[in-house]
C-alpha cells in the first residue's frame, strides 16, 4: 500500500518554465490538498479537492493551477515559475477531513533559478 | 490565518512527560481540535483529535478544557524520536479546509 505518492521528489527550474507536481493516492480518499512549506515555516494551504472534478482555492493559491481529473490524481501546476516558489511541496489526502487525520506524501522539492 | 497560538519552541528532558499547549479562544461548538508533527522534512504526521473529552491513544494524550478555549497534548514519556515541530489545529469555519499554524519546536535533551 504506496499510500500518497508525489513525483517528482526533486526538481530544479529555470525562471517562467512551468511544471507540474503529481500527487497520487491509492486509498481512495475523497479530498486532497496541496501545501507549500517554506525554510522554517509551517505548512501553507495552495489549493484543495473535495471529489473529482473540484478545487477549491487556500491560503496562498496566486501562481498555481490544480486540477483533479481522477479521484487518485491531485495535480499542482506552474505555468511561469518564480524564484518565490522555492519551497517544498506537499500533498495529502484524506477520506474526510472531520475524522482528522490527514495523509501526506514525502514532499517535492522545488527550486527556480 | 490559523485560529491556534502556540509556543514556538520548548525543551523537555528525555523520558520526562512533554506537555505541550494550545490555546483556541474561538473554536466554535463543532470544532476538533487536531494534533500533528513533522519530523524534520518529513511530511507531518496525524496524532491525535478530540472534540470536547479527552482523548489518548497508543501516541499521546490530549486534554481539551471544560470552556474548549484551549488544549494541551502530552507525551507521556518523551524520546529523542519525539523532537519535532508540533502543530495544534482547528478546523476554519467547519469548512474544508485544514489550515496550519507555526506550531511549536520540541526539543528532546537527552
């Protein structure tokens, strides 16, 4: 049981290239969320899923487009990188979020040159 | 904004109990209060939650006050496996969005 998957783990970007982050999760979970983290800071909140076919905006989403094709598949782009979207990214998933508990992948390192 | 205040930091010495405060003066009736930690860069890890009785599990302990104002997590017997940064979460608005605060660093001394 892989659990939540990102790929990839590292990545190094140039200014205005894009991406995208590839969060999968094989529980079947109903909502997902995508978090930045910066060097000694907590976790920011980018975008969410409730379902397939939903998102819904966080705390910091101005840069980022997410889409939610599939239930297992949680997608972060970045159309036009910036050196402030140095961070580290993590996805996590969760059946329902009143039951607490959060599952969350082992993070994708980011740098924009 | 995350609805929590925590410490930044505490230190607790090895095998010790570590009690680790929270306080949420706006929870509102139908809140959980939620505990997390990160170890190092580690993606955070689920511990515990807790709505209105206190809760323990085979991790920790969490005590949430008669007025729900505040809570604090303990860890019975800390380890040096225990330093890490703990988060202290209320869900905003019952809504489904989970927000995280700072939390607080945990130092274990040996």
């Amino acid at each position: 049981n892989a659990g939540v998957t990102q790929t990839p783990k590292f990545r190094v970007l140039k200014t205005g290239q894009s991406m995208t982050l590839l969060c999968a999760q094989d529980m079947n979970h109903e909502y997902m969320y995508w978090y930045r983290q910066d060097p000694g800071m907590g976790l920011r909140l980018i975008h969410y899923s409730v379902g397939e076919g939903t998102t819904a905006k966080g705390e910091v989403p101005d840069g980022y487009n997410v889409s939610r094709l599939k239930k297992q598949n949680f997608l972060l782009g970045l159309e036009s990188a910036a050196p402030s979207q140095t961070s580290v990214y993590f996805c996590a998933s969760s059946r329902d979020p009143r039951d607490g508990e959060l599952f969350f992948g082992e993070g994708s390192r980011l740098t924009v040159l | 904004d995350a609805k929590t205040t925590q410490p930044t930091s505490m230190d607790c010495a090895e095998g010790r109990a570590a009690n680790l405060p929270c306080n949420h003066s706006t929870i509102s009736g139908n809140e959980y209060v939620y505990w997390y930690r990160q170890i190092h860069s580690q993606g955070p890890q689920y511990i515990i939650h807790g709505l209105k009785n206190n809760e323990t599990n085979e991790m920790a302990s969490l005590i949430i006050t008669e007025d729900r104002k505040s809570s604090t997590l303990i860890l019975p017997h800390a380890t040096l496996r225990d330093t890490a940064v703990y988060y202290c979460i209320v869900r905003v608005g019952g809504d489904d969005k989970i927000i995280f605060g700072k939390g607080t660093r945990l130092h274990i001394l040996p």
